[in-house]
C-alpha cells in the first residue's frame, strides 16, 4: 500500500489512480489527517505501507521524522520545481529520495524496489533482482522470472508473491497480506480473495519449480519458505 500525502486533493486522487491501473492499493491523505493517522496506527497497518509520498504541504521536512519514529517504509518527497537548496534541505529532513513531478507510478514502484534491494541484499547484490534459487522477484511491475522463462501473472498475484518475497523466512498472516495488497482502508473486499489468489499462485509456481516454494499453516499464516 502506498501513502499519498498532499494538501491538493488533485494530486492524491491522480496518483491513487494510477497506483490502481497498476494494481496497486494506495490512498491520499491531508497532512493533517496523515499525522493523526500514524501517530495512532496500529503496527500491523503500518507494516502493510510499502512506501509514504509527499507532496506539497508545510510539513514537509517534519514529517520525515514522524514516519520513521513509526514506519520503516521509504519516504519519497515529490517536487513541483527544481530547487538544489530545498532537495538538500528534504534530504536532510531524512527522505529517502526526493522525485520531480510530473513522475509516473512505474517510476515510484522501479524506485522502492531498489531500496527494498539494498535493504535485503548485501552491497554487492544490492544492483540486481532478488534471486531464490530459480526464481527472480522484481518489485516494479515485472513479471517474476522462473528458471529463465516470465511467469505472467495477474497482478494481485503478481503482488502476493512480492509481499511473501519481500518478508521471506517470516510468516505472514492473511490479514497481512490484504492489507499490503487491497490496502488497509478497502472494506469493499472479503479478505477471503486471499486464499483464492494464493492457492492459484502456488499451483503456478510449483508447476515451474517443481516444488511449492510457499510454505502455509493453519492459523499461522503463510511463508515464502
């Protein structure tokens, strides 16, 4: 789930509607509303955040502290011009990185997956995909690679298999995965569809690789194992 965070409802509502072309789950907040929402968010909402954008609002260089005192997703800053004094001064602030708008989502997406890269990968695997024995994981868009061929699939499973990737060797539980997928805030989906999406995915994979790579237990919840 991706954060949008501007006083211009325009540019909340155009940039969840791109994130949803994509597949994606995102919502917009005022940042007034956005501070109120994750001073008191609960942890397992804030671990289904994938990134937080920032947009044009007064507290731009404040609120790089709040989300990382709560949240250990990227913070991008979003600018409407070009100013060397204000990037450094966001930078400073502790964003992760700082983007010119007008920027596409798949630009957004290609950039926390390079940090979600460095995070998990030592210095010198940081440039490249994840890679598990014969599957690559991209967290861009791309298809996953497996033993050299795409598996196309459809993007909410595309984006399952990214959230088990990304939290391998630990167990997640359903609602989790809803969160990070449908977002936090869809009431409008039975969180059910998770299960239905994930036993499709594992017949996928394990038609690939020969092997089911996800490990699940009853009431505990699934693992890329």
């Amino acid at each position: 789930m991706y954060i949008i965070v501007d006083e211009r409802e325009l540019v909340t509502t155009g940039y969840r509607s791109g994130f949803d072309r994509e597949g994606v789950s995102a919502v917009g907040f005022d940042p007034s509303d956005f501070n109120d929402w994750i001073a008191g968010a609960a942890e397992e909402d804030l671990g289904a955040v994938e990134a937080i954008l920032i947009g044009d609002c007064s507290e731009r260089e404040t609120l790089p502290r709040l989300v990382k005192s709560r949240c250990k997703a990227p913070v991008i800053a979003m600018n409407d011009t070009h100013c060397l004094e204000q990037t450094l001064g966001l930078f400073a602030a502790g964003v992760d990185d700082v983007v010119r708008k007008p920027v596409h989502v798949k630009e957004i997406m290609a950039r926390v997956g390079a940090f979600n890269r460095r995070a998990q990968a030592g210095p010198a695997e940081s440039e490249a995909a994840p890679v598990e024995h014969d599957l690559r994981v991209f967290f861009d868009g791309r298809d996953p690679i497996v033993r050299g061929d795409v598996l196309a699939l459809p993007r909410r499973e595309r984006r399952i298999l990214e959230y088990l990737f990304k939290n391998k060797g630990k167990r997640v539980q359903r609602e989790q995965i809803f969160s990070a997928v449908y977002g936090v805030f869809n009431e409008n989906v039975d969180e059910a569809v998770v299960e239905s999406h994930i036993s499709k995915l594992r017949k996928k994979l394990r038609g690939r690789l020969g092997y089911d790579p996800i490990d699940s237990k009853r009431f505990l919840g699934y693992m890329f194992a």
